[in-house]
C-alpha cells in the first residue's frame, strides 16, 4: 500500500534524490536528528513552523 507525501516530505525526497545526500548529511545540515528526519519524511510527526523554514532555507 502506498502512501502519498505531503509537501515536505516530498521536497526533501526530491531534494535528497536530485543532489544524492543521505539522511545522515542532510540531518547534519538542518541541526536535526536522523530520527527527526525520519519522522518528518515518514509522515509520522508533522514538522512546527520553525522546522518548515529551516527545511525550506536549507534546501533553497
């Protein structure tokens, strides 16, 4: 059963697919934890606003 991505975590798949970087990387460069990561991507938490804008910046 497939789930659709929200937009968030649809940005950061494509971001991560487009410039090859592992969730590790990409964790470092946002100041998350991998497992923040993997929540936000997984749909498992919703990011808070303050997330959101650190994603958007990071990923440009």
């Amino acid at each position: 059963m497939s789930r659709n991505l929200n937009n968030i975590a649809r940005e950061i798949v494509t971001y991560q697919k487009e410039h090859d970087i592992p969730d590790t990387m990409l964790a470092f460069n946002l100041h998350f934890s991998v497992e923040e990561l993997h929540d936000i991507k997984s749909m498992h938490r919703a990011p808070s606003q303050d997330e959101v804008d650190i994603i958007k910046k990071t990923l440009g």
